[in-house]
C-alpha cells in the first residue's frame, strides 16, 4: 500500500480526452493491425477466427485505450475482460506481441493515472490473482500441456531442469515479469507526476513568500522613512519653536539678544534642510557626501552637537559616557550608533516640548565582555508634563518599532523620584566590536 501511495492525500488531476490521446489509438490501432495483416501473410490461419473479428479485436482495445487518463480504472477493468476473452476465442490475435503490448500499455495507464490508489492496488491484486488461476487452470485443465509434448516429442532437452516443470515455471516467470513491469513503470509515472506538482506547488508557495517579504520590507522601509523623517522635523522644528518664542519676547526690549536668537533658528532650519537632503539622498541610493552636498547619518560622536543645540534653546544637558574600554562607543556598528543618537533626540525633543524640566541628563553605556555585549543610552529630567502640550504618541511608536528592529528593550515612563525616564538598550554581537577590544 505504501510504495503504491495509498496514503498519500495528493491526487493526480484529472485531464480530459484530448487529441493526443485520440492519435495514441490510432497510432497503436495502426501498428497492431499492420503486424496482424502480416502475421497472416506468413503464418497459419487456417482454424482462426473470421478475420473481421480479428481486427475488431484489435480496434476495440485502441478505442478503450483512448479513455485511459480519463477513467484509468474503469479501462483497466475493460481491458482485463477484453484480454481474457480474446485470448480465449481469438487465441491468433491475444497471443501476439501487439496485442501483448497494448495490454501492457493497458496495465502501465492505470497505475499511473488512477487517483484511487487503494482501489488501484485491489484492481491490480486481483488480475495477478486471476492470471495465477487463468494459467493454473490452462495447464491443468487445458490442453497446453498436451500440445506442448506433441510439438516437443522429436525434441532432446539440453537444460538442467525437466521440460514440462521447466516451461511452466518460464510461463509464470514470464507473466510476473510483465505484469510487474508494468506495474513499475506505472508507479514511477505516478511519483515524477507526483512529485513535479511537489515542486510546483513548492514553487508557487516560495513565489507567495517572496511576495509577502518584499511587500514587507516596503512596509518597513516606509515605517523607517518616516522615523527619520519624524526624527529630524520634530527635532528641529521644535528647537526652531521655542527660539522663535524667545525672539519674539525679546524683540523689544533686547533686539541684540532677539537677533541671536534668529540666528540660531535660522542654522536650525538650514541643519533641518541638510539632514532632509542627506536622507533623501540615502534614499535615491548615491553614496558620494562630497558630491551631492549631504552629510552621513549621524553617530554617537553627533551628540555633543545635539546637546550644545538643547542648550541653546534653554535646556541644559549633562550627558556622560560609560565604557569598557576606551573607543568601544566609536567601534559600535552605524546602525546601533544611529539608533541611540535618534532615541536620545527624540527624548531631548519631548523634553522639551512637553515636559517644564530646564536640565535633563544623557548617559550612553557600552558592555562589551563576553557573547552578551549590550549599548545602552538613558535619558532622565525632573520636570513635571506640561498642559495642553500631549503629542501624537508617533514619536513614541516610532522609538519602539526602532529599538524592536535591533532586538532591543526601550523603557519609557514616569520616576518614581519625579521627572521621566527614557533607557533603551540594544543587543550586540560579540563579533561585531572589534576596535575597543584590540586597545
């Protein structure tokens, strides 16, 4: 049952009758009838069957013949009928190697196409069944027996074995190995075909799974563009804010100090301009700084940068690095560096927008000892929320979905002592630090 398949769910479709299958017919009626014609050209056919029923013997197995990927068991049952009867009662015809072939082909057919494969196996059970008694009964019975000693009577055997014994083993092995082969045949037609849809069926689900991914990384292409995006508007929109604010007050009363104050919002917007170009060109993928007038992205080194920017806006920052070894933060893959400078942006930012805090403290920590290194930047204030300021929540969301996408853990929320707590810290390889190390 196994090697036949009989458990397997899949099932080989089912195709219909097709112009292919009317030209095998033909094809085989023709052969089979042309071999026939000659066999009667040279052979005795003095006590056969009128020759009408000698080529209608032939014509109806071809046309059942047609039907074989259709209804496979249905002609397999026909052809066994129509074997044995003419066999029977048109011996010239059964007994020949064409009609041998077709009955063959007959055999071969339905193990490869029959979509019942226990049915299958039952059908095929009984034709070795029914040829073991049909042979048993013939030599018993019959007269092939007797016929074989009258033609082999002048005859001196030369072999190791009995003649009669030694016949009758040849016609059984004979029959086993025709019914067999074209058992195996069919079955290996049945598994390449079985197979082959395997493979098809592989390929359309690995085709849907590329499908998905790069609908995916789209998703998460755009979900990072607009972190950037997000990342470097609300940062210097909002220093550019809270200047303009301060100008404005002093514009009568201290235009010097107003006039600095736009100053700064004035590099504030050409920063803000810089960094949306140095996206932009990130994007369209042209990687020469020198020619297209764009920065890299930034790093740790950025911060001193971010926080001299905070200060000029009234917030001052205390910030402090901790690490291993001297360099380690330096030798931090770019995208872990870029990810700890945008959180600690995003927390100043907040900072200042929504929160009466005047300082706020950064610290960055680099581990690095052992398989279980770790970077981590913790952003803390005094201050208490102010009213009416509560943002969107996209900054927020935006620092999750980054820190997730590195396998990191971000904390955000209230102090108990008073003020709030940003710390993200980010998983590293332990082969990814090299530098810091080798000091």
């Amino acid at each position: 049952m196994e090697w036949f398949g009989a458990d397997e769910a899949w099932e080989r479709p089912t195709p219909p009758v097709g112009h292919s299958d009317v030209r095998l017919g033909v094809v085989l009626l023709a052969i089979s009838a042309l071999l026939l014609e000659l066999s009667r050209s040279f052979g005795d056919f003095s006590q056969a069957a009128a020759p009408w029923q000698q080529y209608l013997s032939l014509a109806s197995i071809c046309a059942a013949l047609v039907w074989r990927r259709r209804f496979p068991l249905p002609v397999f049952g026909l052809a066994v009928a129509h074997f044995f009867v003419v066999c029977t009662w048109v011996g010239e015809v059964g007994y020949t190697m064409p009609y041998q072939l077709i009955f063959f082909f007959a055999i071969y057919s339905t193990v490869a196409w029959a979509r019942d494969r226990r049915t299958t196996v039952i059908a095929l059970a009984t034709l070795a069944v029914g040829f073991g008694l049909w042979v048993a009964w013939d030599f018993a019975m019959g007269q092939s027996v007797e016929s074989f000693r009258r033609n082999t009577s002048d005859y001196t055997p030369h072999g190791l074995f009995p003649m009669i014994p030694a016949w009758v083993v040849y016609t059984a092995v004979i029959n086993v190995c025709y019914i067999g082969g074209a058992m195996a045949m069919g079955q290996a037609a049945w598994r390449q075909a079985r197979d082959r849809a395997r493979l098809a069926e592989q390929a359309e689900t690995i085709a849907g799974q590329s499908a998905e991914l790069r609908d995916q990384a789209v998703v998460d292409e755009r979900l990072r563009i607009a972190r950037e995006l997000h990342d470097v508007v609300a940062h210097h929109v909002s220093v550019m804010g809270i200047q303009a604010a301060g100008a404005r007050r002093l514009l009568v009363h201290k235009p010097e100090q107003a006039a600095t104050a736009l100053e700064q919002v004035e590099q504030s917007s050409r920063q803000a301009v810089t960094q949306m170009r140095s996206l932009l060109g990130a994007l369209r993928g042209t990687d020469e700084t020198e020619e297209t007038g764009r920065e890299p992205q930034p790093t740790l080194s950025a911060l001193p940068g971010l926080f001299e920017d905070c200060r000029r806006s009234g917030l001052q920052v205390e910030h402090d690095l901790v690490e291993d070894l001297p360099g380690t933060a330096e030798a931090l893959p770019l995208p872990v560096q870029l990810s700890l400078f945008r959180t600690v942006q995003e927390s100043l930012t907040n900072v200042q927008r929504h929160s009466t805090a005047s300082r706020a403290s950064v610290t960055v920590r680099v581990h690095n000892h052992g398989g279980d290194g770790w970077a981590e930047a913790e952003v803390l204030d005094e201050g208490r929320p102010r009213s009416g300021t509560s943002g969107s929540g996209l900054g927020l969301l935006g620092m999750r979905e980054r820190i997730t996408s590195h396998g990191g853990v971000l904390e955000v929320g209230p102090r108990v002592t008073g003020g709030y707590r940003v710390r993200v810290r980010l998983p590293l390889d332990g082969a990814t630090i090299t530098r810091g190390e080798s000091r």
